[in-house]
C-alpha cells in the first residue's frame, strides 16, 4: 500500500560558497536526517550564478536541518515549504553473489515488487574488493533471485 506523509522542503540560495562547502554541507544535512539534498545552478541579482540548495525533510527534523544551513552556508535566511509526498512500501533483502552479500532495495506497491536496486555502498564494497568495475557487480546482484 503507497503511503503519504508530510514534509518540509527547505530552501536557500547562495552565490559566495565553494563546491567544497556546499559538498559538506550536503553531507552534514543526509548525516543529520535529510530525505535528500540537492543544489540547482541558478542566475541572482547583477546576474551572479548562484546555487539554490533545497532539502527535503521529515517535519520532525524542519528546524534541526534549518540550523544546519544557516551555520554552514553563508545564506542568511531559510524558506520552508510543506508538502505531501506519496512513497512505494520498501523492503531490503540480501543476495549472496560471487562477490560477497549484497542488499536489495525493493520497491513494493499493491504488494508486488515494481523494481529491485542493488544498495550502492554494498555494490562499490564489492567491486573496490574484487578489484571489478562497479556495472559488473551491480548487474550480478540483479541477476540472483532471493528467496
């Protein structure tokens, strides 16, 4: 059964951060909660090329996230949003492959599997051991059918 939820999307916009900068702080707001982050290039005032930065978060986590942003990025306020977002049902299973376990992120929806995604950390784990490029293990996971 899909499921709905409410959450906050959190918007700033720079035009004075380094990649480095946004880089990190990206990682600080997935670190701290975040559905996800994600920056867009775009044009501020006197034509400066900017980047806004748009969190998505769990209402919960709105002014933990929003004081992230306001102490690593140099924007000086935080517009917030709320919106209801619809997700699939999840389930991770695990397949032994050649290359050691491997977790599978399962989309569910009207109880039937819709798409499998082998988990990235697991697959680059894999291949950096194996010495393999990261397609060839992806594809592996793909192929082994769980039960």
């Amino acid at each position: 059964m899909n499921r709905h939820e409410v959450i906050s999307i959190l918007e700033c916009q720079m035009d004075d951060m380094t990649g480095e900068a946004l880089g990190f702080t990206m990682e600080r707001l997935l670190e701290a909660g975040a559905l996800d982050v994600y920056h867009t290039p775009i044009f501020m005032k006197k034509n400066r090329p900017g980047v806004l930065l748009t969190t998505l978060a769990p209402e919960a986590l709105e002014l933990a996230l929003t004081n992230i942003l306001l102490e690593e990025t140099t924007t000086l306020g935080v517009r917030t949003h709320t919106s209801t977002r619809t997700i699939l049902e999840r389930k991770i299973a695990s397949v032994d492959t050649e290359y050691g376990t491997i977790r599978i992120k399962q989309a569910i929806k009207d109880g039937d599997i819709i798409r499998a995604m082998p988990e990235y950390e697991d697959v680059k784990r894999a291949a950096l051991e194996h010495k393999l490029p990261f397609q060839k293990v992806y594809k592996a996971a793909l192929t082994i059918k769980n039960d």
